[in-house]
C-alpha cells in the first residue's frame, strides 16, 4: 500500500482528489495538513487512523509517507512540491505547477535530482476524446499542426471574488493562469509539446471594481485580470492564439482547442470534438461518438499518477511541460504590462 498525506483539504481536495485516491485500492490516506485545522479534521474523521497537522513540514516530517498531494493556494504549490521531493516523496500537484517560470524551474529540477515523480493535475488529458484526438495527430492523421485557437471564456464566472483567486500574491495571476493552463495544456499537447519561443499577450480587469446585482461592489482584493488574450509562436513554425475570460460580455460560455493541419483539422468544443478533411476533393466533416462512462478528470489523473509511482505506466506529463507552461503564462503577464512581445 502507498501512504498518501495530503496538504490542503479545501473545495477541491473534497470534491475531486477524495474520490480519486479512494477510487484506487493500492493506496491509503494516512494523514491530513491544512491550517484551518478544522478543514482537515472534518476528512480526518472518516480515516481513523490517520494524522492531522497543521503545517507541510510536520506532514513532510512522516517517514510513513510516500505521496503527497498538494492542493493549496497556487503560491504555495511549488515550496511545498520542492521541500516533498527532497524528502523523498513522491508529489501529485494541483495546477498551475507554479506562480512564475523561476519557481516552476526549480520543481522541475528537485523532480530530476531526487528522482521522484513529480505529476501535475491535467484535466483534460484523459477523456475518450481527447486521447483519440491525441493519439491521431501523433499517428500524423492531420499532417503537420500549424495553426492553433483555444480558450476558456466564461461571460459571469469569477471563482472565490476576494479571496485568494483574485490576489495577485496568492493566486498569480486570474483567469489566464486558471483557465489557460488547462486549454493551453491541451492544445500544446495535441501540437505535440513544441518548444515556444515569443509570447505576446494583452490583460484586461474591468469587472473588480461593478457592482453585483445589489448594487455594491463586492468587498475584497481584485488585484489580477479578468480577461487576457495573446499569441504563441513555437519552434517548429506552430502559432497559437487563446483567450481566457472569468467575465466578458460574449454569449456564452465556452471551453475550446482548435488545430489546422495539412492533411486535416479538428475542434474540440465544450468536450465536443469534430475533424475536418478532404478525400478525393470532396470535403469531409467526421464525429465520432464515444458511449463509455467517462472517468472522473481527478480521478484519471490519480489513478494513472499511481500507476506510474509503482513502474506499470509511463508519465503522460513530464516536469518540462510544466516548465514551458508557466514559463509562456508568465511571458504574457510581462508582455501585457509592457506592450512587447517577449522572446523566451
Ligand atoms: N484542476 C481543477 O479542476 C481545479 C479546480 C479548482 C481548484 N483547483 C486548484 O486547486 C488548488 C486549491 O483550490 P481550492 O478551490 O480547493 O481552494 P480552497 O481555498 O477551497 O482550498 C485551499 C485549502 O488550502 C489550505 N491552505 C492554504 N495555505 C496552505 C498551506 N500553506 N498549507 C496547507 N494548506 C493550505 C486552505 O486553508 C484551504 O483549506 C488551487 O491551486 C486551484 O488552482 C484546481
């Protein structure tokens, strides 16, 4: 049995990382850290074996302890990561792996010389979809990847309005490092993980300071964007542009990666996908329809997580991956307050 402690037991360790290790019958939840101690009581209770602590380094301080699983606040993620992986632990991170490219470089390297798995939360990887679109661009069925959209834009969706999301200090940054990381993910994964080399994005924060339906404009900081847009180029010639949005006035909602190839494109639209060719001049529109249950995002990520610390799988997601991301998230925050395209 792999012994898993877990720092921070808010919404999302509840909602999503609960199921995933409780899925898994080759792992055992054995201690708890938050500092809201009774955060981690209220989970503890249901493990009665298990220890609660109140700070990362007690937790990290178990020798019992093989995994740890880190879902805090974004600042905190990489100090903690790094400090696990010295000690030996085995780390399963929320996303973003980290708040700037300097931090996510050096988890990046603890990973490397403690030679512990260092994985972090990948939403979108796992669904039927996206593993068949995966799977066709790698079998080179669209041609080369040149052109590329994706985005997140919500019209009303601002998470935790004053809390530590929409804190610069705690968070990094707003819609750009929350949603983006998941379609940029996606859509650099698809792309096949080329290298990016300039960033240039634009930032905007016009709804911090509107008033809600009762008039008053809600209390608490509101110090990150609430819209950013930009363009990515890469090493092999691919170009990206996203937009990422917790409030924006467009219709609706909607979550997409979209890909021109030679041979082929395809768009995957709120879970949705659909691929685009010609055969023999006629042009050809495909859909294929996936009626398997699909697995929980945490709980794939988990689950395969798990498989790769006992030797039967090989990572989907590599450190370097990670280190490109934020590295391109932290470029259009420069880029933005400088009105520059930066060279990475
Ligand atoms: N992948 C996803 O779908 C998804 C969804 C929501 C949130 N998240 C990520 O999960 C993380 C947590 O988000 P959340 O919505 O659960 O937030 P939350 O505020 O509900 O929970 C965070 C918890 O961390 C605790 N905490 C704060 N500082 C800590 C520290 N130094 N050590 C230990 N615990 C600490 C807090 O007391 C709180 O209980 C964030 O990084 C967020 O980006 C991911």
């Amino acid at each position: 049995m792999l012994k898993v402690g877990a720092v921070g037991t808010g919404g999302i360790f509840r909602m999503a990382h609960l199921p995933g290790w409780l899925s898994s019958k080759e792992v055992e939840l054995v201690a708890f850290c938050d500092p809201v101690r009774a955060a981690a009581e209220a989970i503890a209770k249901d493990f009665p074996d298990a220890r609660v602590y109140d700070s990362y380094q007690e937790l990290l301080d178990d020798p019992s302890i093989d995994i740890v699983d880190i879902s805090t606040p974004n600042l905190f993620h990489s100090e903690i990561a790094i400090a696990a992986l010295r000690k030996g632990k085995h780390v399963f991170c929320e996303k973003p792996e980290a708040v700037n490219a300097l931090e996510v470089q050096k988890m990046a390297d603890a990973a490397r010389e403690s030679g512990k798995l260092l994985m972090t939360m990948r939403n979108n990887r796992f669904s039927e979809e996206a593993k068949y679109l995966k799977r066709s661009s790698d079998a080179g069925k669209f041609g080369d990847l040149y052109a590329g959209r994706c985005g997140w834009i919500r019209r009303r969706g601002i998470p935790g309005r004053g809390g530590w999301f929409t804190t610069k200090e705690l968070s990094g940054g707003g819609p750009l490092i929350d949603l983006g990381v998941h379609m940029l993910d996606l859509a650099m994964w698809f792309g096949g993980n080329p290298k990016p080399i300039t960033v240039s994005g634009s930032t905007y924060n016009k709804f911090a300071n509107r008033p809600d339906a009762s008039g008053v404009v809600p209390a608490g900081t509101f110090d990150v964007e609430d819209m950013a847009i930009g363009f990515v180029r890469f090493d092999n010639g691919a170009s990206l542009q996203f937009e990422f949005s917790w409030a924006s006035n467009v219709e609706a909602e909607q979550k997409f990666v979209e890909w021109r190839g030679t041979e082929g494109g395809f768009a995957l639209v709120n879970d949705k996908m659909k691929m685009f060719s010609e055969e023999g001049g006629v042009q050809l529109d495909q859909q294929p329809v996936f009626n398997g249950k699909q697995t929980a995002q945490h709980t794939a990520n988990i689950l395969h997580f798990i498989e790769c610390v006992l030797g039967r799988e090989e990572a989907i997601y590599v450190p370097s991956q990670g280190v490109d991301m934020i590295k391109i998230l932290t470029a259009i925050y420069e880029s933005a307050a400088t009105g520059r395209e930066i060279r990475l």
